[in-house]
C-alpha cells in the first residue's frame, strides 16, 4: 500500500508539493485539463503528453477520471441516447491505454453528494454532515457536493462540473425506484466493462454517496448503499478488470456501527479494490459528520491491518477533509490526512522508497 492524491487539474506546483509530500501515484480527475475534444472524445496525443508531464515531477498516474456524465438518468427516458454515449465511453477508454494508462475510475452518482448542514469542529473547522431529519431541499442545495466541488454553499445553477457529472437535484429527474437503478447500472455495467477488458484497462466504480433511507430520498433510490448492494454490483461481471473506487467514508455511512461494517467491508471486497479514499466520519447510518481520519468513528489503524490482510497493495487518497477559511484549498488539511497515512503505513511495516539526495 501507498499514499496518493486525488487532484483536479493540478498546476505544476500542485504536482511539486505532491512530490514533496512523499506522494509517488495520483489520481487525476481530467475535467478542465483541455483533453476533451467538442464530441466528448479524449484527445489521444493530449492525453499521452499529460501523462509524460505529471510524470516529469516524479509522479505516475495511477488512475484517471472516466466522467460518465448523465448517462445513468439518460438511460432511464432516453436510451438511444445513452447508447450514444456509451459509445464515446469506449473509444476513451481505449484511447486511454494508448496513452499509457492502467487504470480509470468513475462515479454512479446521479443527483449531488447528499449532505444537509456543516458542523462546528476542533479549533473552529467545520465538518460537512448529513442527517436526514435535517433534511430539505434548500439545504440539499447548499451543503450538497456538486460535481467534483466541495460543500461550500454552491449555486447549483452555477456549478458547471455538477453539469459535467450528470448531477442534478433530486426534484429534478423523475423516480429512479431500486429496479431502474439497477437497470441503469447494469447497462453502463455491460457497456464497458467488454470495452476496458479488450483495452486491458481496469475500471474502478464510486458507490452512492450517502446511503439512502430504505424506499430512497426525493424518490431515488442509492442501490450501492450497502455491502449488499457492492456485492450484487460486483457480480455483475466476473471479469478481473471490474472492481470499486472503495470510499471507506461512503461505506461508513452505511451502518449505524461504522466501523465494524467498514472492517467487514474490506474482508469481503479487497480483492477487487483498485483504489481507496482513505476518510472517515463520525456517527453513521443518516447521521454522519466527515471529520479529520484521526477523530472518526473507524479505527484507522484497524483498517490499514484489515487491508493488509486481505492483500490490497494499492493507493490511500485523503478525501473529504473538513473546511476552514485558513486552509482554502484544502492543501494542510490533505497534507495532514497524508502524513497520518504514511504514519499507519509506517506502523504496518511498510516503507516509502529511498530518493537518493543530491549532493
């Protein structure tokens, strides 16, 4: 196992701070980057001389965001449609191992990241939270993650990656009852899964984030709200290239006992986890608060050994640090999520490689 970042359309210093960090993979998420062209296809030689520059600072690219856009909700009242754009989906993913890649991860999220309110938390942080008695509409508005953004107050009407993702309101998109999820799923399933096989690139998916009431939220329905629902979408293929972007935080949210779930979690699924947000929260099932991996509810520790029993020997990514007006951009809080890391690794018997020094 590794540390790693997660990064938007990182500058060169972005990527040079990374490198200092001790950080050697990351995940790129491409919107913003000028790789894709007018018809939603990734510019081939583009993408190869993204790669070769994020790799000039020393870093390799471990996985790259494959946005599926509105594609699920588009398969649900406009599946000619959504052919079309599944087709777009694979061309990339093979223009994604033309240039060099391994590995892609997406997300199954059709309305924004749920969250109701922010939380006051040590030293005056404050923590993005959901609870569901909490709920309404204009909260969801507010404290919701769009797109790739964080739960600043966003204006939903503004927020172009939400555009990109395919994210809408819930009052937006007609029901999406457990069934039609599932169909949903599974065509985007059986859609590139053969693609990503043939082009020898593994497919790492995001669950629903949060985890639903029974009967859904706003007439969703999250069906990868569960450790049921991650094993019924893992049997959607056999093949060794399906597997999950597995968020520990998301899979917390799904149990009243966090951390039990997540450690069970890990044993069932590790060994089709190709990458990891390494986060934690605090409560749990419709009651959670994203907090520092030092002060949730899951043994951070006890997960890095579960881990390593299983035999995952992928990347950790921070995620979903808390929000503070003297860490804007969120780079102390992710560097410190980044060091405790190292720190459990450390524990573990793992070790960073040696950079020899100059001089």
């Amino acid at each position: 196992m590794y540390i790693g970042e997660q990064l938007i359309n990182p500058g060169a210093e972005r990527l040079r701070l990374s490198a200092q960090l001790g950080v050697e993979q990351v995940v790129i998420d491409n919107r913003g980057t000028g790789l894709v062209t007018p018809g939603g296809l990734w510019d081939a030689g583009k993408l190869r001389e993204y790669r070769e520059w994020v790799e000039s600072f020393g870093l390799k690219i471990d996985l790259f965001a494959l946005d599926v856009g509105s594609i699920l909700l588009d398969f649900l009242t406009d599946e000619d449609g959504a052919r079309r754009q599944a087709e777009v989906l694979q061309k990339n993913i093979q223009i994604a191992a033309d240039a060099g890649l391994t590995a892609l991860k997406y997300n199954v999220q059709m309305v924004g990241i749920t969250r109701t309110g922010l939380r006051p938390g040590r030293g005056g942080v404050q923590y993005s939270g959901f609870k569901l008695a909490a709920y309404t509409p204009e909260a969801d508005r507010q404290h919701s993650y769009w797109g790739v953004g964080y739960p600043t107050n966003q204006d939903e009407g503004d927020a172009e990656s939400a555009l990109l993702c395919g994210q809408k309101m819930a009052r937006e998109v007609p029901p999406v009852t457990e069934a039609a999820g599932w169909r949903a799923i599974e065509f985007l399933v059986s859609s590139l899964v053969p693609a990503a096989e043939k082009a020898g690139i593994r497919l790492a998916c995001h669950p629903h984030d949060p985890a639903y009431p029974v009967g859904g939220l706003n007439g969703v329905e999250h069906v990868l709200g569960s450790i049921e629902g991650l094993r019924r979408f893992l049997r959607l293929s056999d093949s060794p290239v399906h597997g999950l972007n597995f968020c520990q935080g998301t899979v917390a949210e799904m149990a009243p006992e966090p951390h039990a779930y997540v450690i069970r979690a890990i044993e069932e699924f590790a060994p089709r986890i190709f990458m990891v947000h390494f986060r934690n929260i605090r409560g749990g099932y419709l009651d959670f608060a994203e907090v520092f991996p030092d002060e949730g509810d899951v043994d951070m520790n006890e997960a890095i050994k579960a881990y390593q029993r299983a035999g995952y020997a992928g990347i950790l990514c921070p995620d979903h640090v808390p929000l503070s007006e003297l860490d804007p951009n969120r780079e102390r809080f992710m560097s410190f999520a980044l060091g405790y890391t190292r720190g459990l690794l450390h524990a573990a018997g793992y070790r960073p490689r040696i950079t020899t020094l100059a001089g």
